[in-house]
C-alpha cells in the first residue's frame, strides 16, 4: 500500500549518492570525505587531493548505481514483475560486486594517507 514510500526514499538516496559523486570529481566537498576532514592545515597541504576525490566520486557513483540497482529488486518483488529465483540470484550477485569494489578502492586509497 505504501511502497511508493520506499521507492521514493531509495530514489532520494540515489539522487544524492549522483550528487556527492559529481561534486567529489569536481573536487568539491572534500569536508565530506572521511579521515580527510581530520587532517591539520599542514597535512592538507602535505597531502594529494585529487586522488582522494576521485576515489570518493567513483565510490558515490557505484553507490548511487547500487541504490538504483536495490530500487529495482525492491520494486520487482514488491510487485511481482520478475520470478522470485531470478531476483534471489541477482541479490547476492550485485551486492557481492558492489563489496569488493568498495574493499578495492579503500585498499588503493590507503596509500593517499601515508
């Protein structure tokens, strides 16, 4: 009865996970980005930003596809527009996808805090 509830808020974080994404690239917002709004002003300067936008815009953006990508599960069996298999399969696949991407990035940003 209520699921527009639903697909509306997965909508909304969607949106904002594209929005972070681009002003990440646009290397804007950095005080968003974590551990590097701790870092003092001479750390900052000590410290490559580019590179660590540009993990965090690729990161939002994988987000905002998974969001996009559980609206479209959530929708489907809600309304039962695919088999149940089908979505019981696609689940565990993207989110695995979507968990080794994030361990990926994170073990490559490491680096950017040394």
């Amino acid at each position: 009865m209520f699921n527009w509830i639903i697909y509306i808020i997965l909508l909304v974080f969607a949106v904002i996970f594209f929005v972070l994404s681009y002003q990440f690239h646009k290397q804007k917002w950095g005080n968003l980005i974590a551990g590097y709004n701790d870092l003092s002003k001479k750390e900052k300067s000590i410290v490559d930003f580019k590179p660590i936008s540009q993990s965090a815009s690729k990161c939002s953006f994988v987000g905002g596809i998974y969001v996009l990508f559980m609206f479209f599960f959530i929708y489907s069996l809600l309304e039962n527009t695919i088999k149940t298999a089908v979505l019981l399969f696609l689940l565990p696949t993207g989110s695995l996808a979507f968990i080794i991407f994030i361990v990926v990035e994170i073990r490559k940003s490491r680096k950017f805090y040394k």
